[in-house]
C-alpha cells in the first residue's frame, strides 16, 4: 500500500510557495510512489502553472497529485503519515488535533525556505517539541551535504541535455511562445519584481553591439519594463524594439514549459525560490532577485548563495558576477556592472555548467525526504 502524504501550502508571495510544492508533490508521485494530497489555500495562484486545473474545485487530480482547496472551515479527515507544513504555514487546529489522536503521530515536518546561510546545517533535522505532545522537525532545502539538497526530478539534466541538442526542439518551443528571434540574437528571460534600476540595464542591452531579444513572461516586473518603453501598457505578445534589444511579452507558462524556457536563453534573471532553483539546473549564466525583507535581512541570504556559488571562479570573474547581482538587488547601476561582467562570458557560462553538475551529485529534496521518512519509521 502506497505510504500517504499531506502537503500544505499557504500562497504567500503568487507563485513561490505553490511552485515549490507543486513540483514536490509531483516528484514524490511520480519517482517515490507516494500518494500526495496538496492542499492549497488559493488555488487561483495554482492554475496558472498548472493548465487545466480548476481555481473553484474543492478536490481535483492533476498529474497524479490529489490537489484539495484548503477550506477556510476545516472538514476532518484522516491525517497522513507524512504530513508537511510547507514555509511555516499554520496547519488546521482540527487536523492537528487529529495528528495527536493517532496511535502512531505522523512524521510532521515544516518544510523551510532555502537558504545557504551557515546557520542552516545546524538546525537541519532538528526536532520541536510541541505543546500538545506531537514533534515537529525543521527540513532545510541547501547548496550542501548537511542540508535536504534541492528540487531536481531523476530525469531532468538528461532532458535539459536532449533539448540544448536539438535545434528542431528548440525552434519549435520558442515558436509555440510566437518567439522569433534573429539569427546572432542573444535570448535572455526577465522573471523578477519590481526593480527601480532596470532601465539602466535595458539601456545598456539596447546600445549593445550584439542583438537581444528579451523574454518577459507575466509578473511584476512588467510596469517596469512598460515605463521604459515610454510608459506603455504591455499585454501577452507585445514586442518592442529599441537599439539593438527587442524586448516579447510571453503568457505564464507551466513548470515544465519555463524550464525549456531557461534552457533556451542564454541568460536568465528569476526571483522568488522555484525560478531561482530552475534557472540554476539550466546551467546557464544567471542573475537572482532575492525577495526583499524588512530591514534589508535579504542581503545576508544573498551574500551566503554568493559566497558558495563563486567559487571556482577567477578573481576577476567572481568580483564582476557579485558585482552584477549586488547591484540588481542593491539599487546600484545594473547597466555598468552588465558590461563588466562581459569580459569575462566564456567562464560565467563554464561555471554555471560546472555548478549544475556538482549539485546534481547530492541527494535531491524529494529524495531526501523520503529517506528520512524512511529512518523515521
């Protein structure tokens, strides 16, 4: 019989949370044979990633996955053995209390935000006990052995390899998107929030020597680009030219669609959690706007990723990659730390390739999980 599961996920930030568990709910059904509940409290936010899917369906399957509305008044129902509170999210009093009335509890594990600051190893795995006598244990996703690994379905870098071999594929991805780039064009993608210093990039991708074109799917970066352009409103299929830089409104795509997406481009910039880890499977140069905290807090979870990720590089290639992205989430001028980083595009494209492999050698996080339910038992 199949081992049960409950994810729960509250939409906090549109698309991160459900992207991270969307994608882990459908490793564990798809690689672990787990039967998957995933309770989501907007499903509006879930149907986007997911064509096909209903915002108003109190209970749906979608690829496998027992997707349930997490109903504002709870309905009893059996607990799973695994249960996962995905980002700190508040689980149902009821359901709780169901937990702590099982023979056996369930492994209750509060799935964390990914961070390569030091302090994770530490509190990896550990447990919390709680009031009512059930135990809670800390799961961090991480870039290293102490930590639960990263999101990356068995299949995935042996896919990312067939597609960057076949140009047919390629082609007929981007024209399904109504992309047609020019022959020498750079691609680059935009996925990122709101950002005062981006026109000083466009404006130094549109005075460029080398054409580029600029995919920019739905989101909130939009407005910005839109101001750019002379403050206009932009809509799905839009394309402008300024200068060398054509810049295409693309539609929200799926999961499996963004992935071709980023391996297609040859320059990536993501937000948020979900993007930020798929762009680094592409193995492509990249760029990372990190979700901004009150007191700018998010600088140290930037600097920690920076601090592992440059390794490898050259002095001079690691001071113009942390350059770039201090100044995309610093308020400095992107537009001259873009052309700095330039000279040195040969190893930038090496060491994104190079980074992929070595994560790829860990553990992934769905992988993770389940050994650990297994040594639970």
């Amino acid at each position: 019989m199949k081992a049960t599961w409950d994810i729960f996920c509250t939409v906090v930030d549109n698309y991160g949370d459900i992207g991270v568990t969307w994608r882990l709910a459908r490793q564990l059904v798809d690689e672990h044979e787990i039967a998957v509940r995933l309770w989501v409290d907007d499903l509006n936010a879930f149907v986007p990633m997911c064509p096909g899917a209903d915002a108003a369906a109190l209970q749906q399957w979608q690829q496998g996955v027992d997707v349930r509305q997490w109903p504002a008044e709870w309905v009893p129902i059996e607990p799973a053995e695994v249960v996962i509170g995905a980002f700190a999210c508040q689980l149902p009093a009821h359901y709780v209390e169901a937990m702590r009335a099982r023979a056996k509890p369930p492994l209750w594990l509060n799935l964390e935000y990914l961070s390569a600051e030091h302090w994770v190893e530490g509190c990896h795995g550990l447990p919390s006990p709680q009031a009512n006598g059930l135990r809670k244990v800390f799961f961090f996703p991480g870039f290293t052995e102490k930590t639960g690994g990263l999101l990356r379905e068995g299949t995935l870098l042996a896919r990312r390899q067939a597609f960057e071999q076949s140009a047919v594929a390629r082609q007929a991805f981007l024209q399904r998107l109504g992309v047609y780039p020019e022959v020498q064009a750079r691609l680059i993608s935009l996925f990122a929030y709101e950002n005062t210093q981006l026109g000083n990039w466009l404006d130094a991708l549109a005075a460029g020597s080398q054409p580029t074109h600029l995919l920019v799917p739905q989101g909130r970066i939009l407005a910005d680009v839109g101001t750019w352009l002379g403050h206009a409103r932009l809509e799905v299929g839009d394309v402008r030219v300024r200068g060398a830089l054509t810049v295409q409104i693309l539609p929200f795509v799926s999961q499996d669609d963004y992935d071709r997406l980023l391996w297609s481009c040859d320059f990536n910039a993501v937000r948020g959690e979900d993007s930020f880890v798929r762009a680094q499977w592409a193995g492509r140069p990249m760029l990372w706007h990190i979700y901004v905290q009150d007191e700018n807090a998010h600088w140290e979870k930037l600097e920690a990723f920076l601090e592992l990720y440059r390794h490898g590089l050259s002095a001079d290639a690691s001071a113009a990659l942390v350059a770039l992205w201090r100044a995309w989430n610093m308020d400095r001028d992107v537009g001259q730390a873009w052309q700095a980083a330039q000279q040195h595009w040969p190893e930038l494209q090496q060491h994104a390739r190079d980074w992929a492999a070595r994560q790829a050698a860990r553990p992934d996080l769905a992988m993770a999980l389940v050994q650990f339910y297994r040594n639970w038992l």
